[in-house]
C-alpha cells in the first residue's frame, strides 16, 4: 500500500491509509488511547484501542519511527481535521531512551533558556513550531531570489576564501591556507562591484563570516547574507529597489507560510507604498527631542534609537520600516559616494525593521581616480597590492554610476516571526561562545 | 528619455531609442564607422558617421560607459536584427587605458592559457562567451532548486565553521577561532541527515571547502554543492531522484539558455528514461576486456574507467550519463549503508556524466547501534565527542531509512558546456596555486 502524508488522511476519509513517520506524542493510559504520529505533512493522530496495538507500543518513546495503517475518519478536533481508526502499527525504529527534551510542547525562548535551546537543536527541531521558523526562512530566501530573478539579475557565486582582509583587518578569521594566510570572506561586496561590469545586475545569498568578538541578539559570526548590485542607477532607484524587496517577500512570506506564521502569533507588518527615509540628523533630532538622550554627536544610531524611530515610523509614518540616509563620511566605507551637495555625507541607507538593521545599501564610488584617491585616504590601501588590485581594474577599465545592497536573512526572519535574538532564527548558531551542535 | 536594453532597440524600429553601455567595439576608420555597445541585454551596433560624434570616441576604449540617442532601423546582419542611427553620444565615464586583453574575441581556454584567463578574470567575464558560462550556472542552480522544491524539499543553511572535521582529518581546512581551532566544513553531510529528522526532505546549496593538496581539472578548494537528504526512501528510489534531477536540470537549461549553449556549440547530452546503473565490477570487467587495463582490483574507478563507461553508455546504453553501484566497503564512509546480501559492498551510487563524477548518493546506515560500530570500526571515531555526538543523537531519537547526494554545481556546468577543466566553470577558481582574484 502507497504511503499518503499526514496532511492528507482528510482526503481519504472512509478509506484505507497508510502513514508512515514518527511517534510525536502517546496516551495510552486507558480511556481513549491515541497517539500522534508526525510526518513532514504534520501530524495525525491515531485512536489506539486494540490491546495487541497498544503491547507493540509498550515501553518505546517519542521518536520511534512508525508506520501505521488504518481506516480514515473524519475528526473536526483532530489536527487536519481526521484521525485514523483501528490501526494495524509496525514499529520500524524503536527508540527506548527518553528524548532529553519534550517535543510536543512549546519550547522556551527566553534569553536564559536559549543555551538549553541550541545545545539541544537537533531534537528541537523536531518542535513542529521550531520547524515553523526555518519553514519561513526557506521561503524568505527564496522569496528574494524570485523578486531579483524579476528584475534581471544574475545570480552567481563569489569565492568566500581570500588573499587578505578587503573591507578592514580587524573582524576577520584567518586559515592556514597551505602554509601561506588565507581570510574568509566578510562580504561579497567587492565581488558582486565587479560582475556590475560583466551583468549590470548580480546577486548572490552565500555565507559571510564575521570574526565578531561579542556575543550580541544581533552579531553571529555566520550568517547568509542577500548581496545585491545594480549599474546605472539612481539613489532615489536604489531606495524604490530595497522598498519594493521589503514588500515583496513580506507578500510571499504571508501567501506561502500561513500556518507557520500562525505558530508564532506573526502580525503581517504595516508597510506603507514606499518605506519613508530619514536622514540621520532628523533621526538624532526627533529621538533626543522625545527621550531627552542627546545622540546629535553620533556618527551612527544607538540601539535604542533604531528600536525608537521604527516605533515612530509605525504611528507616524505608517510603515514598521525606516531608512537613515545621510550617513556621516567619518563613519563611512572606502568604496561609498559621497554626496555632491555635501561632500562629508555618504549616499547610504540603512533599512531599519521593527527595532533593527536589515539591510545596508549604499551608492557607490565609480570613479576610477576619485575612488583611488577615497581607498588611499579612508582606508589606508595600497591599490596596487593584491587585494585592491584586481577590485580597482574594473573601475579603471569602465565601471557606470552604480549601488548595491547587503541584506541579512536570519535577522529578516527574526523580525518577520517576532523574535528577540536573531539566533533564533538561525539553524544552528555561531558566536563567540559557541561552534556547536 | 528612458533608456531601453540592446535587445529591445529592433522593437522600436522607426523610432528613437536611448541605450547605455559599454564600448564593446570600435571601428572607426574610415568608411562605415561603426561602434558596438553592450549592455545586460547583449550588444548593439551603432553606427556613427557624424564628424562630431566620431571626434568624442577620439582616444577611448573598450569599457567606456556611454549612453547613445538614436533612431533604431532594421538590419538583418547587425546582432539583435536591429541598430543605431545617427547617433547622440555621450560619454559617461571614459576609459583611457587599452585594456589588457581584448573582450570583443573569444578568450583561450587552452590549458596552457588558463592562467592568463583567471589572471584577468574580472575583464574577461565581460567577454560574453564567459558570460554564457555564468548564465548557465545561474540557470543550472535554479534548476536544481525547482526540482527540489518541487519534490517536497525544505532549504536550510548548515553552518560551514565547525568545532572538528567530520568526515575524515585529511583535506580539512583549520582556522583559528578566537584562540581555539576551528575548521571549515567539508560537506553539509551531518546536518543534512539531521534535517531528516526535521523535515524529511532537505536540501542546501551552499559553499564546500577541501584543502585538496593538488592541482587537477576536477578539483577546487572551494566549490558549491547541492547537498540533499530524504526520509523513507529506498535504494531504488534514490537513483530514480537523481535520474530525474539531472534530466530536470538538462530540461531546464535547454531552456532558459538557447543562446548561451549555442555559443559553446553545446550539444544536448542524450539521456535515456532513467539512467542505467552498472556495479564496479562490471565497469571493471568491462573496461578491463576493452583496454587491456586491469582494473578488477581498484576500489575506484580510475579517472580514465570514468571517461570510458560514459563514452560506452553513450554508444551501448543511450545515456551520456550512468550510475556506478555496488561499492567496495573499503572505500566507503562509516555512515554508508552495507547491502544485506553482499555485507562488504555499500549501497552508494556514483553518478557519471560525460567522463566525470558529478554527484555521489548512497544509503545512510539509520540503526543507532549499527551506526556507532560502524563509527568505531571504520572510522576510528568517538561516538560521544563533540564532532560526532550531536549527529548521533539524531539516531538514538529515532531516524528513519534514508538517503541522499551530493552534487558538484560546477562540475555539472563544465559537462553541460563541454569544458575540460571544473574552474573554467568557476567565477574565481581556488586551488592550491590560486586565492585571487
């Protein structure tokens, strides 16, 4: 008999079923006796009453790998609305240790409960809920790669082991490559510049490694990053570009994940047309005028100003998503445009969701001299050693006015769902303290 | 104006057009003046007679950014069925320097030239006969996820830093991370099959990093895998999936990349219904009867039995490509499962295409307590150290029978187009010799 999924028992209701999968729960302690057994369809629950049944099932626990055939019935209370009556169970994996986590049950997410979370993910996972999280972000990712796909880019894939650090020396994880230092890659931002010159529009969604030497709700020092780069465009564009993505894989995550983001209490954020750009001194001034903190001297936001203006954004604005454009050059990368009316503020925009940053983008210098002249001065590098050398030839042999974005995934998510710590959006975590399971 | 694509310029064939590019080509002298310009949509020529027009080309290059106003007219010989006339230039950003290689001609790919095509990868790239390479590995990872998606696979993302290597210590990178050891991860296999336990069915397309300690036309040190897993499957099955995979993926590139493949003159491999399987000891037999090698006690094919049986397949079979079953235990991972018939032999599948591997599948050994023993015994390892007892513990909770494979992405391409070196089909090759650009 062909095995059918969970989710579609209901389809066959008066009929015959066969499922196969894992115990999920069991109550057999007399009265009604039923177990739930949970297959990548969900769950279905299973009324035990023969005792011949109920011996097969004597002593083994949640997990054991079951295949169960029965008669479908109609269940308004069951999940999936039937259950299988009558059963006939073949165990075809015992498990007789007792599971060091309850999986039936919600699991605790609260900062202190965390550790005992992720040293036990591989289990956990099996938490239909915890399921749900990385349900959403197979389709967040996807979601990007459909709206990029749309608008002409290319997909490809930059190498993440380098030569040496490109952006800056200090966050960087260095290998013995051998014998000589290799670094790996903390952006493909270089990369994605150059394929502006051979496709105009590229992306790539690979990891990215940050040597972060803190353990923050926000750092890890693995993550997938959406890295994006357009050619002839505009910074009003560039801003269109990143607010379109937002709404676009808001629409997706909410058509394709209704039951998982149900699992979660996930509220569809408020986006207005276009997500409203502030600048940075706007942002010091609204924010140091409603919390009496004066942050007019910063050259970025604080924490709590990001978590604040997006606030704001939500009642005044109608939109749960912020850009801070005007960044000042003291706190801005080599490779930014500066803008023509102020020369000491960059052409960037962070895009700031429900309390943190997204996604940064920016305009980038694509000017052969002026960008020599930019990495000299800002940076300190040599364009002609080995790690500018090559990024600097594309722009000596033809680059147009061009701007990009690098866009977090795992701290998308964690905002999409509601949660705290952007690692629990992460399938297996990596900070400072931690390089396991 | 708004600027159109190449393309788009012989649908608007009686009217004006705004285009904007690069300066792919330039002839002017004398005669029919004419320069090509490519934009994300390919080429177009426009011919310039105009005195004034020609004098601002005066001293510039290939990779000038231009934008040319124009009247589009039918032409029958130029690319696109369409080009420019009198033409209003104006350049955007000039370039100077004659670049170091000529992008209007198709680049060496001669072995002996390799190096000088990486070397100037990064002009290269805007050659659009590489370009055809890349647009095919885009097209080929979206195939390979269609696919997938389709056939019920969650996407998820393992991390690539880990605490030990896993598979084996030889070809592992070593970095190190905030003062203790790190490595990069060799494969997603550990957590692939964890996510069986999840979501039956998973899949990542992610980086893979092999400190591989020789230069070879097969090998990289870094290169993208298709790494999939699935839950209640047979052996059978598993050569169906990716039987059905691969003329998934030949399906799909056909497709989307007419122009792409007819520059490299690439041929649709011939695939019968479903791959035809052959054990190792036939392939031996075979090709030992054939060549006069003997190879009937090779744990492995050699490289040139690879290039035999999938020219044989090709000629006896209809299939350019083939499975290779019925692998020695002596060569096989400790994860692998044994046949019940023929305990000494691993129920792995290699899969060739057009004289190299691909993909390899196998069978996972599933029972907790054979799984440990066969840890133990073949691989020397401690089920409860932190490399292995994670992955362990997804057993003793219950995993179900399961298999899955692994494919190379660029390997796949190189086939596709007919290359004869994997890095040919890499954006930035590394190997032992190579960590730029």
């Amino acid at each position: 008999m062909e095995r059918i999924l969970s989710a579609d028992v209901k389809a066959h209701v008066g009929g015959e079923v066969l499922v196969r999968g894992w115990l999920h729960k069991k109550r057999l302690i007399g009265g009604i006796n039923f177990i739930v057994v949970r297959d990548r369809g969900g769950l279905v629950q299973v009324v035990v009453q023969d005792e011949s049944e109920i011996a097969k099932l004597q002593g083994l626990q949640v997990g054991t790998v079951l295949s169960v055939q029965g008669q479908a019935v109609a269940e308004e209370r069951a999940p999936g609305g039937a259950e299988i009556h009558q059963p006939k169970i073949t165990v075809e994996v015992p498990v007789t240790d007792e599971p060091p986590i309850e999986i039936d049950k919600p699991l605790s997410h609260k900062p202190e409960n965390l550790d005992t979370l992720f040293d036990n993910r591989v289990l956990g996972l099996r938490n239909l809920r915890e399921q749900a999280i990385f349900k959403i972000q197979a389709e967040t990712k996807e979601a990007f790669r459909k709206f990029l796909r749309s608008q002409d880019f290319t997909e490809f894939n930059s190498p993440k082991l380098l030569a040496g650090a490109t952006e800056g020396g200090a966050e960087v994880f260095k290998l013995d490559y051998f014998g000589k230092e290799a670094t790996l890659a903390q952006s493909g931002q270089f990369y994605k510049q150059m394929m502006v010159g051979v496709f105009e529009r590229a992306f790539e969604i690979n990891p990215t490694y940050r040597a972060e030497p803190s353990a923050t709700t926000r750092h890890m020092t693995e993550f997938i990053h959406i890295d994006a780069e357009v050619g002839f465009i505009t910074f009003p564009e560039l801003l269109d570009l990143l607010s379109n993505c937002l709404s676009f894989v808001i629409d997706h995550v909410w058509e394709t994940c209704k039951t998982e983001l149900k699992m979660w209490q996930a509220e569809k954020p408020k986006l207005s047309a276009k997500v409203p750009a502030l600048t940075m001194t706007e942002i010091h001034s609204l924010y140091s005028k409603a919390t009496g903190t004066d942050t007019t001297n910063e050259l970025d936001l604080i924490p709590d100003e990001e978590r604040w203006i997006c606030e704001y954004g939500k009642k005044e604005l109608g939109s749960e998503a912020v850009f801070v454009t005007e960044w000042p050059k003291a706190d801005a990368k080599f490779y930014h445009k500066m803008m023509e009316d102020k020369p000491d503020k960059a052409k960037r925009c962070d895009l700031l969701f429900r309390g943190v940053e997204i996604a940064t983008g920016s305009m980038r210098e694509h000017r052969y001299d002026k960008l020599v002249a930019q990495l000299k001065e800002m940076a300190g590098g040599d364009p002609e050693s080995s790690g500018f050398k090559y990024y600097i030839s594309a722009f000596k042999y033809g680059m147009p006015p061009h701007g990009g974005f690098g866009w977090g995934l795992e701290r998308t998510v964690e905002k999409i769902i509601g949660l705290a710590n952007v690692k629990e959006a992460t399938l297996f975590p990596r900070d400072i303290n931690r390089l396991a399971p």
